[in-house]
C-alpha cells in the first residue's frame, strides 16, 4: 500500500463550514530511525486539536490534524528497540509532525506507550494526551508523590485533563482531590472518578471554602483567565499552580505575597524540543498498568465511527462547546 486515507484541513474555517475539514489520499509515511509505523484504530480529540484547526492557516496544503492515537505498529524504523510489528500502542503524537487522523501514522517510539491490555483501542485512545498532561503535572510541576498530602483543585474536574488528573491524584498520591463542575451529569461523573469533594466555579471561592476551609495547596488550571486572585485567596502559603492555557496579559502579582508558584504544563514540550522523551515512553507504560490493575479508567464518553471529515467534524463541533464530559473518540476506517 503506498496511499491512505486521512482527514485533513487546507484553511482554517469555522468547524460549521463543510470545507474545514476534508477527506483525502495522501502518501503512506516513511518512518525514520527511531520512528513507527503506526495502523491507526482510534484517535480522540482534544482542544488543541480546534485550537490548530482555527489558528493554524497551511496556506492550501492538506495538513492532518489529530495527536492521540492508539493503533498496531506494521513498521519499525532501523534503531527502533522498544516495540516491533505487531505490537499495540498508544500516544499522543507531536504538534511539530503530522496528525494521527490518517490510517497510517509514524511516531518516535521513545513518546508511544504499550496499549493497556485491558481497554479496546477506542477507550485507549482516549488517554494519551491529557494523561501525560495530567502526570507531567502531578510529578513535574508540583513534584508530589505517594506520601505527598494536602488538597489539589482541579478546575474543569469533568474536562478531558481534569477527568485523568482525578484519578491519577488519587491512585498515586495522598492528596485530597476538589474538582469544580457545575452542572448534575458533571458532578456525578467526578465524583465517580475519585474526586472527594466538588466545587462549584461558578463561585469559586466560596465554594471551595465550604469543602476546604483552610484552603488548598495546588490548583490545576485549563481556565486562568481573570481567576488569578481567586487562586491568590484559595492557597495557601507556598502553594502552587500548573495551567495549561495561555491567557493574553496574565497578572501573576497578587501571587507574590504568599509566595505561591506559577507553572505551565504543555505535553508537547518533550518531543519538541528533544528532551527526556523516554519519559513519556515510560509514563504512558506506568498508566497502561494502573489501567490493567484496575486503578484507573478510560476517560471515552463518546465514541463516533468511521474516521472521516464527517465525524471529525463532529468530534470538533462538541470538544468546541466546552461542555463535553470525558472524552471523545472516533474510531475505524
């Protein structure tokens, strides 16, 4: 086979405009030394994929979006050492290559994950983007671990992000988990995943007061617009923040009297820059046990079929709505 199908965008058009996205026949990637060559089975979106999409013109050229991906390699490249053809797997790609919403993707292996036995490549492809996103902040940013206690607020508990970072909270710290959701199908969906107690943001600091009255000591963040003060009230002396969006003029001042910290988490960090990658190899291998064990569970809600512009579409018309619970997932050719 040397063509495949795949979805692609040529413009950056609302998602609503059937020219946004398009089926196309492109040429079946090469992989490259360290590169495999992955059968895609099911990929899932996430905002960043709408964010390129609308932000992102390729001046005509079909370029492929997508980045969580799980699949079967075929293909190995010459100094390839972890997996081999056959193997199932899953990742979140890269921004800097192209998108896993092709039948055939290539990926450096050293980013790709053995798929967890125990889910269905739909409900793995759900994981790889907001679980290394949600780990990289656990153990990265905030630097915690199976002894670590105190609380954690995570913002948009029943988002993408929020719904893994739940969970892995809970199965590999000691921390004592809020998570804000605001309407009843998003609160019993966190509250399923582990969540303690749930805050409403709507009014965020009097309700996270209720349920922890002497504040908080981390704050994961997917909205930090115009909360900067609120987290400034809401943690304590030495707290700490991780965002991952990227408000224009950000204010970070009020923080400084309680000497809070202010990080930003971006999983693509790593394979852009070339650095320590094997530590997404072997995370993503971490989470895929935490799964078969039990301890944690796919984050799909949604699941659409076949791959094609029609759903992808669709996948980016409800991620765009940003009151999607869990994860949306689009699998098959």
């Amino acid at each position: 086979m040397t063509t495949m199908r795949a979805v692609a965008y040529r413009k950056s058009l609302p998602v609503t405009d059937p020219a946004a996205l398009e089926d196309v026949e492109l040429p079946v990637p090469e992989p490259g030394p360290h590169d495999l060559l992955v059968r895609v089975e099911a990929v899932s979106v996430n905002p960043v994929d709408t964010k390129v999409r609308a932000g992102s013109d390729p001046g005509g050229e079909p370029r492929v979006l997508g980045f969580d991906a799980a699949g079967v390699v075929t293909a190995t490249g010459a100094e390839v050492t972890l997996f081999r053809p056959g193997d199932e797997v899953y990742y979140a790609g890269t921004i800097d290559r192209p998108g896993t919403n092709a039948e055939y993707h290539v990926v450096d292996e050293r980013i790709v994950g053995p798929k967890p036995r125990s889910l269905s490549f739909a409900q793995a492809a759900a994981l790889p983007l907001t679980t290394i996103t949600a780990y990289e902040t656990l153990h990265d940013r905030f630097r915690v671990g199976p002894d670590s206690t105190g609380t954690l607020l995570v913002l948009a508990g029943a988002g993408g992000v929020g719904s893994i970072l739940i969970q892995l909270a809970r199965a590999l710290t000691g921390l004592t988990v809020v998570a804000t959701a605001s309407r009843p199908e998003s609160r019993d969906w966190v509250r399923s995943l582990g969540a303690h107690h749930v805050a409403d943001h709507r009014d965020l600091v009097a309700s996270v007061r209720e349920v922890a009255p002497d504040g908080v000591d981390y704050v994961f963040s997917p909205n930090t617009a115009g909360r900067i003060e609120e987290f400034a009230e809401l943690l304590r002396p030495g707290g700490a923040i991780t965002a991952i969006d990227e408000p224009p003029g950000l204010e970070l001042l009020p923080l400084k009297g309680k000497s809070i910290s202010f990080h930003w988490e971006l999983m693509f960090t790593r394979p852009l820059h070339g650095w320590d990658l094997i530590a997404q190899h072997n995370l993503l291998a971490h989470v895929a046990e935490l799964v078969d064990v039990g301890a944690v569970r796919t984050t799909l809600t949604t699941e659409l079929k076949p791959i094609n512009a029609s759903t992808v579409r669709q996948a980016h018309e409800l991620t765009e709505t940003g009151r999607t619970v869990g994860k949306t997932v689009i699998s098959g050719f």
